[in-house]
C-alpha cells in the first residue's frame, strides 16, 4: 500500500519484508513540505493502518 499526499512531494509505503514504514519527504531546496491540517489527519491515520498491518 502506499500513501501520496502533498503534489507527491510525500510519500508513505509499508516494506512488509523488513517490518518497516517508509516515509519520504521531498521538496526543491530544502523547502518543507507543508500538509493542511485535514492531510496531516490523513497521514497519521495512515501510518496507524499501516503500523497495523506490518506490526
């Protein structure tokens, strides 16, 4: 599964095999990326559901 939120400047992805959540944040010159607070809700249920799966 994976998650992509921020004009795919952040991406969420569960690596089953190693029991790990990857998370990546990219943006140009190190620019933040920003997340409203409605996708940071999305994120953090997200990373539950995930966390869930592999865990």
């Amino acid at each position: 599964m994976n998650y992509i939120d921020a004009d795919g400047d952040l991406t969420l992805e569960a690596d089953e095999q190693n029991g790990v959540l990857r998370l990546k944040a990219v943006a140009t010159f190190d620019d933040p990326v920003d997340l409203t607070p409605d996708a940071a809700r999305e994120l953090a249920q997200q990373l539950l559901r995930l966390a869930d799966e592999i865990g």
